[in-house]
C-alpha cells in the first residue's frame, strides 16, 4: 500500500515539477523530504533507505569513482575533434555562471536529490519488503524510465499540424517518449547497480551527477573549444 501511494505521489510531483519555472529547485527539495518522512514513519530504517552511516564509506568510495570515469571519458570526447560534436547540444551553450547554476544547484538538488531518494532510496526501501533485489532493480528502472516520459515530449518535434503532418509529429514524439523511457531505464538500471553493489544511495547519486552535471560543464567547454577552433581557421584563411 504505501509503495502505491509514493508512486503516485511521484506521479503528481512529476506533473507539478514540469509546471514550475525551469530552475525552480524548491518542489523537489520539499518532495524528498517528504518522501523520507513517509519512508521512515512506515518503518524504513536509514540503513534500508540506503542512508547509513556504516554505508557511506562505501558509496562515497563508489561515488568517487564513477566522478573519475566519467570525467576522464566527457574529457577525452571534448578534446578529440572527431567526438566533440556529441558535446555541442545548443541547450547548453550558455555563460559559465548559468552553466555553473545548472551543475552546481539545479541539477543536484532539482534533479538528483529528488530522483535518488525516490528511486534508489525509498521506493527500493519499500520494495525489498515484498520482492527479490533483482526485482528491486528492474521495478525501480522501469519506473525511473516512465518517470522522464514528460521530460522527453518538451524535447520532442512540436508544432501545430492537421492530417498527415500531424501524424507525423505525434509518431515522432512517440519514438522520442519511447527511446528516451529506454534510455533512462537502463541509467536506471547502472544507478541501481551502485547502489545495490554499495550499499549506499551515495554511490548512485555520485554517478547521476556526473553524468549530468559534469555533462553540462564539459558541453559548454566543448563550445568554447570549437568556437575558439573556428576562429583560428578563420584568422588562417584571411
């Protein structure tokens, strides 16, 4: 029962989340709170929730990790000129204060905080009582992946249309809502690895900002680089 009622309660959060201006980090803050409340009055311990402090050597040791793998990987894919453009997304070229607002406190807290306490802490909590860590793992992927189908229709095509246009836009948000639900699903799936390998929602959390966060970062970085590129071969050609 309680497991139904924190997916729905998620499942408002998502809707309200998506109504708030772009930045706006104060429902998430407030909904992670709240779910560890729920999680510890329906009797989740901090160690159950993935939150203990015998845990946190271990997820921190794990967290670290993962930092080192993905920036080494962002950093070798921003030098080479042959990997740069997987980098040069527009939505993240933009002045290093907002670049360090987004990584630094929108996504941490906006993002990561709210999704590893829902997912990786106390859903797989809430979970464990009635099925395998195997079953933990897929639920709390799958619902991690239903969980970014809003975020995937803002990025999908748009626009207005009738007749065979409009069934094409709607066939191509459809894909999009599809391959992104997949995609995150299988993030999902690696978090929860490391969580389930640490012990320790820290693990997880550690390697979704890094991915995220440290994304952010390195795109804007991957900019200036190609910016500063194409002014060289300029200057050459004058």
């Amino acid at each position: 029962m309680g497991t139904t009622l924190v997916v729905g309660a998620l499942a408002v959060v998502n809707v309200a989340k998506h109504r708030l201006p772009p930045g706006d980090v104060s429902l998430s803050a407030a909904a992670a709170l709240a779910l560890l409340v729920v999680a510890r009055r329906s009797g989740l311990s901090w160690e159950q929730l993935g939150l203990g402090k015998e845990q946190m050597r271990s997820g921190g040791l794990w967290a670290l990790a993962t930092l080192l793998l993905v920036s080494g990987a962002y950093a070798a894919g921003v030098l080479l000129p042959w990997t740069r453009g997987a980098f040069l997304d527009s939505r993240y070229q933009q002045s290093l204060p907002r670049a360090l607002t987004s990584a630094l406190l929108v996504i941490p807290v906006g993002t990561v905080l709210l999704e590893e306490v829902a997912f990786r802490s106390v859903l797989w909590g809430m979970l464990q009582r009635h099925t395998t860590t195997r079953g933990v793992l897929t639920a709390s992927s799958a619902l991690f992946g239903l969980w970014h189908i809003l975020p995937s229709l803002h990025s999908a095509p748009g626009g207005q249309g009738m007749g065979e246009e409009s069934s094409r836009r709607v066939s191509e948000k459809a894909v999009v809502a599809l391959g992104t639900v997949a995609f995150t699903a299988a993030g999902g799936a690696v978090a929860g690895e490391l969580r389930r390998r640490s012990g320790s929602v820290l693990a997880s959390a550690g390697m979704h900002w890094a991915t995220n966060g440290l994304g952010v970062l390195f795109a804007l970085a991957a900019g200036r680089l190609e910016r500063r590129r194409h002014h060289s071969s300029h200057h050459v050609h004058a």
